[in-house]
C-alpha cells in the first residue's frame, strides 16, 4: 500500500522524504478514524447499559420508597390490596437455573468428551449441527413443546420448568465444552494414552483440567440464560406466587411474572414489576461477577 502511495500521480512532483511524510499521516489519520469509531462503540454500550440502569431504577423508585427491604422477603402478592413481594419470583428463578444447571451441566460435558474423543467422524459433523440447531429453536416453541409433552406427566411445576431450561442450556454448554476440548493439544492426550490411561482417565486429568476455564465460561453463559429465559417459562411453571416445598408444585419466576402481567399493570403494581426487573438485572449481574472472579482465579492457577 506504501508502494502505491509513492508511487501515486499526485506525489510524483515530492520528493522521497515528502512522499513517505505524506504516507505516515494518511496512515496515522485512518489509525485515528478507526481509534475514534471503537472507542465510540465502546462507550455506546456503556451508555446504553448506564440507560437501561437508570430507567429501571425510575420506574421502580415508588416500589422502594413504599416497601423497602420487605419487598425482597415478602412472599405475599396482591393486585387488589397493592401488596408485593419478591420472595416467590426470586426463589423460583434461581431453583429453576440451579437444576436446571445441574441436569443441563454433566449432560452438555458428556456429549462434549464423547464428540471429541470417542464419537466415529462421520457422526461427528451431524451430531455437531444438531446441538447448534437445538441452540437456534425460539424459546416460545421450547414452551409450546414442554405444554403439551412434559405437563401431562409433571403438570405445570418448578420441575417442569426446569427441565425446559435443561434443554434450552444444554445446547450452549455442549457447543462451548466441545470447541475448548478441541483446543487440547494431541500431544498431550497421546502421552496420557502411552502410560496406559483410560480414555476416562485422559478427560478428568487432562482435557478438564487444561480447558477449566473456557468449561467454567460456558455454564456461566448457560446459567445466565437461564435465569433470564421467558417464555418458555411462562408455559410450563404454572405461575403462582407460592413458595412450596415440593418440586411438583406450581411456582413463577422474575421474568414470567413481568411477562404475564406487566401489559396489564400500572401505578404502583408496575413500579413493583420494575423493581422484579431491577432485582433480574441485579442477580445476573452478581451471577457474572463472580463467573468472572472464578475464571481469574481458574486463570491465576493455571499460571501458577
């Protein structure tokens, strides 16, 4: 390019030195205009995360003033009388993404070890398009499908939702587990191999430990789209403001309660939604910050 530059008509009447000063700032104004355009995309997400925060934190400031801490451990909700309380929602939501984690996780990484290490190549591929097919499927046809297969036998329940969102996870954690496993360098699978080690033996003490961080990556990103999924949920649960002991009992979560009744809510009953959405925003939040904690740490050891 440099070439082309010096050799273009409008530098043939500068000298050599002029021509490559010439070059140097055309190249220096681009890096500038590249500079200018990230650091404005940057920001832009910046601002657009500061507005969401801002515009919850407006919309729920009645709910705040009028209730306090209580909204977090109350588990009563009624429109009529204008009393909320989050408790229900809260516990829904995270009981439905930890189960929904520990079903969707062992899965996701057995599929995952079996495609990278025993699965025969020529399955390899369609298994592999199957997973990121089940990763692209609308959330609202997982719901559809877990009414009309999963209810009959479970019933509109914690459960239920929870092996909905199992399904919906599973296809995340397998896709990244896969990828990372991949990264493994065969040399080191090979010398496990030459010591007489099990194919098991070579996926706990090798594959896990050298892909624990991009594994660790993965969950987190499945469980963050569990604690957030809709739609799918809204189906299934059941939704009722209920804290029951058993997992065959109807529950709600955050996002199906603000789904189910926010077109209909105003005054305060929608500054309490706002606020359930607020505490969503929140929990993720805590959910991220500490994946990425443990990621450093995961990170700090392996440099160790």
């Amino acid at each position: 390019m440099a070439d082309l530059t010096l050799s273009s008509p409008a530098s043939k009447g500068l000298s050599v030195e002029e021509q490559r000063m010439s070059a140097v700032s055309a190249f220096r104004m681009t890096d500038k205009a590249f500079h200018g355009v990230t650091f404005a995309a940057a920001l832009f997400v910046l601002v657009l995360l500061g507005a969401i925060i801002l515009s919850l934190i407006v919309g729920a400031w009645p709910a705040i003033e009028k209730f306090g801490a209580g909204f977090l451990y109350g588990e009563r909700w009624s429109v009529n009388k204008e009393i909320f309380g989050a408790l229900s929602p809260i516990y829904g939501t995270l009981m439905t993404s930890l189960i929904a984690m520990i079903i969707a996780v062992p899965v996701g990484l057995g599929i995952a070890i079996f495609l990278t290490e025993l699965c025969p190549m020529a399955l390899r591929r369609p298994i592999g398009i199957a997973i990121e097919l089940l990763a692209g499927i609308p959330s609202i046809i997982y719901g559809i499908w877990g009414f009309f297969t999963l209810t009959p036998f479970f019933g509109q329940t914690l459960l239920t939702a929870s092996l909905i969102l199992a399904i919906m996870v599973l296809p995340f954690v397998t896709a990244i587990s896969r990828d990372v496993f991949s990264t493994v360098p065969p040399v080191l699978k090979e010398a496990a191999f030459g010591i007489g080690c099990t194919t098991w033996e070579v996926a706990r003490n090798v594959v896990l430990p050298y892909t624990r961080v991009g594994v660790v990556g993965g969950v987190m990103l499945g469980l963050g789209r569990a604690l957030g999924e809709t739609m799918a949920v809204t189906f299934v649960i059941g939704n009722s403001h209920a804290i029951a002991g058993s997992l065959l009992a109807p529950a709600t979560t955050i996002s199906a309660t603000i789904a189910n009744e926010f077109q209909e809510s105003d005054g305060i009953y929608r500054s309490a939604l706002l606020e359930l959405g607020l505490l969503l925003f929140v929990i993720t939040f805590i959910v991220l910050a500490i994946a990425r904690i443990m990621l450093l740490r995961l990170e700090r050891k392996a440099g160790a």
